[in-house]
C-alpha cells in the first residue's frame, strides 16, 4: 500500500515539472515589458534623512503596445503614431494605489477611460504590477491628424471627486466635465519636483513626483503625437 502511495505521488511530480517545463519559456517570451519592474534601492551604509526632511517619491513606468499592420512592437509614448495605429498603454507603479485614467477631447471635455462600468470599478492596483489601459480594446488613431492627451491621476486614496466623476460618466457615455480645471487647482498649491525619464533602449518612459506628503495625487500627461 505504501508503495503504491509512493509511485503515485512521483508520478504526480514527474507530471508537473514536465508542465513546468512547457509553460516556463512560453511565459518568458511573452513578458516583453520587464523593464517596467521597479528595483529596491540599496540603502545598506547610507545615511538615514531626518523624519522631517523625508520626501515620498511616486513613479510610474509606462510603454506603449504599437500594433501596426499586426506588427507588435514596444514604444515611448513620445513616438509619432499614424492613421490605423492601434496602441496600448502599459504601465506600473511603485506604490499601491488609485488609478484614474481619462482621455483629453478637442472641446476640453474628459472622457473616463477607467474605471467605468464597462471595464470595471475596481481601480486599485499594486507596485510593480503590469496593468493595461484601455483595459479592453486598444486606442486606434483615425484619420484626423493632432495630439491625443491621456491623463492619469494615481493616489493612495481614493479621490472623491474622481469616484463620482466614473459615476456620472457611466450615465453620460464616459464623458466628465471640468476635471482639468480640478485637478490644477490643487496641483497650484502642492509643493512638489516632477521628474520625466525616457529610455529610447527600452521604450520606457519613467516619471515621478517628489513631495513630503506620499498621500498627494500623482498627476501624469501622456501626449500621443498623430502625424
């Protein structure tokens, strides 16, 4: 009896690193985006700040997802898209938070690409998790030429304006009034460093923000150039 319980259970192993084996390299090669991994900072032998001196530093690393003609690539979101282009944008943070993704229109209006109802509510997302925006679907630039202005607002908190703002927008068909004129507001009164990075070797772009209050919403332009 123990003896059949032992070859039972080999078999049960033998079965599941051959699985392994098989799933392993297939999800390696997928994973293009890795760089978009945010990497613990040493700090063994550094000297600590003062608690007052302190500053919270919020990143958020992003890529674009080109499909071109079923050509998939990996670009910054500077590149200079093209009529039929269909994109994603992917991106990560280094902190857990509240996302707020909204779409600049021509007449200033934003329209809330997530969360919504078609996509769901839940916007909360974990550091160093690749997450998708359009969360289904992917942007297509049509034949109208200019810039497509995407906006992300990511906070610790939820934003209460922002949450009612999804609301109405699943009533309205996804259009929201007056967000810009919210957010500068409160961005005129923040005492905060903003910094942009772009790795042409990578196709990432990484910003951040530097503030002494980590509980500050984080708020990031994407322009997508349509030439």
């Amino acid at each position: 009896m123990r003896r059949s319980s032992l070859l039972t259970l080999f078999a049960v192993l033998l079965a599941l690193a051959f699985a392994v084996s098989l799933i392993g390299p297939a999800s390696a090669q997928k994973r293009q985006t890795r760089d978009l991994v945010f990497e613990d900072e040493d700090t063994k032998g550094a000297q600590k700040p003062a608690e007052k001196d302190k500053q919270a530093v919020v990143k958020v690393k992003a890529t674009v997802l080109l499909d071109r003609g079923g050509e998939v690539k990996q670009v910054l979101p500077s590149h200079e898209f093209k009529s039929g282009d269909k994109v994603k944008i992917v991106y990560t943070t280094n902190i857990d938070c509240y996302v707020y993704w909204l779409s600049q229109g021509s007449s200033g209006d934003h329209y809330m690409l997530f969360p919504n109802e078609k996509v769901g509510m839940d916007n909360w997302v974990k550091k160093n998790m690749e997450n998708l925006v359009p969360v289904k679907g992917t942007f297509k630039f049509d034949e109208k030429k200019g810039v497509e202005k995407i906006l992300l607002v990511m906070a610790p908190e939820k934003i209460p304006e922002l949450d009612e703002a999804a609301k109405v927008a699943a009533i309205k068909g996804g259009t929201v009034k007056k967000i810009e004129e919210k957010q500068d507001s409160g961005r005129k009164t923040r005492d905060l460093v903003f910094e942009d990075e772009e790795n042409k070797d990578t196709g990432v772009s990484t910003q951040s923000q530097v503030s002494k209050d980590i509980k500050q919403p984080f708020v990031v332009a994407f322009e997508l150039k349509h030439n």
